[in-house]
C-alpha cells in the first residue's frame, strides 16, 4: 500500500509541470514570449475601425489586403465596419537576384477590382523597413483610385528606411521578431490567436 506523505505531491506536480513543459516544446509554444494579447488585439482592432469609421464615414471602400500576413486582421477589420464594402487580395513577392541589397518587387494583382475612382485602404499585417507599403501603394496608385492611404497592424520601431508611414497603426511593437495573428517563422505560428516574440537563438530552429 501506498502512503500519501507531503513529498508524493510535489513529485506528482513536478512530473506534471515537465510534461507540460514537454508538451509546449513539441508544439514550439515555450519559444515565444507573448507582447499582445487576444484581448488587447481585439481592442486595437476595434480602435482602427473606429479611426476608419470617423474618416470614411459611409462613403463605400476597397480593402486590399497583402497576402498572407494581413488575413486575419483584415477578417477581424471588415467586421467591424458598417460602410459599403470591396475586399481584395495582392500578393508581393521579390524577384530572385544576387548581389543586391533591396530587390525588386513584385505585385501580383490579378485579384484586383477595378480602383479608378475608388478610396482604397492597404491593409498589411506590420511595418518594418516599409519598403513593401510603399512599393504596393505605388503600384496601385496606376490604377486611378480617388484615395490611397494604408493600416497595419504592428509598427516595429527603429526600422523604418523609407520617407512614408502609415495612415493607420493599431500597435507599437519593439525591434523583435514576432509570430502570431497572421505572421509566421517557417510557416509556423501564423494560427496563434496572440502576438509572441522569439528569441533570436530561437530563429535558427527548424
């Protein structure tokens, strides 16, 4: 017969915490340290939309969401707005080239609608060097739309090379590299209902 003193359990709690922690390594979830919460996040969407409400009042707008990184906060945006609505998708991509220390990009716009005339919205999920922000809404401004301006969700700072900034920015977010809502390290992550870091020893992991 087993008797139950006080040490059986710590032990017990002990094997517990170290299958959780196991669990978490398998997953990747011990790598990350959360910067925003769902519930934080929710609120800085609803705070974004509120600013676009304030701006576009009824007047009917295309959302052009970046490929991937932008999808959920983009789900999450159009909820909560009221006014007429038309939601694309574009997909930026820089060309293969050696030697060089900024590369061109490419739009792959075949998604698109028709903009001339149209208040267009960017939307993208952050803003580092802002070279792609500036490179798509540059591109789309060919098309003729009455109204450019962009949102991201992050703003990493100290990273920006570029002579524009965001219209909209829901967060602030130090110089880290960040998964989570949208955004991923080797396809992974991108699911995370909430914004983590990971260390840079973390980003040589497979």
């Amino acid at each position: 017969m087993i008797v139950m003193g006080k040490k059986v359990p710590a032990l017990l709690l002990c094997g517990l915490c170290h299958f959780a922690s196991w669990r978490a390594k398998m997953w990747g979830v011990d790598l990350m340290r959360k910067l925003l919460s769902e519930d934080e996040i929710r609120a800085g969407v609803e705070r974004l939309a509120g600013r676009l409400k304030a701006d576009y009042g009824q007047r009917p707008l295309t959302i052009v969401g970046i490929l991937t990184g932008s999808l959920i906060m983009l789900a999450d945006l159009i909820r909560q707005l009221d006014n007429p609505l038309r939601v694309a998708l574009v997909r930026a991509s820089q060309t293969p080239a050696e030697n060089e220390r900024r590369r061109a990009l490419v739009l792959d716009d075949k998604l698109l609608p028709n903009l001339a005339g149209r208040d267009v919205l960017v939307v993208d999920d952050i803003f580092d060097t802002g070279y792609t922000l500036v490179e798509v809404i540059a591109q789309l401004a060919k098309h003729g739309p009455k109204s450019i301006r962009s949102a991201v969700m992050l703003r990493k700072s100290g990273r920006c090379e570029v002579a524009v900034q965001p219209d909209y920015v829901a967060f602030e977010i130090p110089d880290e590299f960040v998964v989570g809502y949208g955004l991923d390290y080797n396809d992974r992550f991108r699911n995370l209902p909430y914004v983590a870091a990971l260390e840079p020893a973390d980003l040589t992991r497979d």
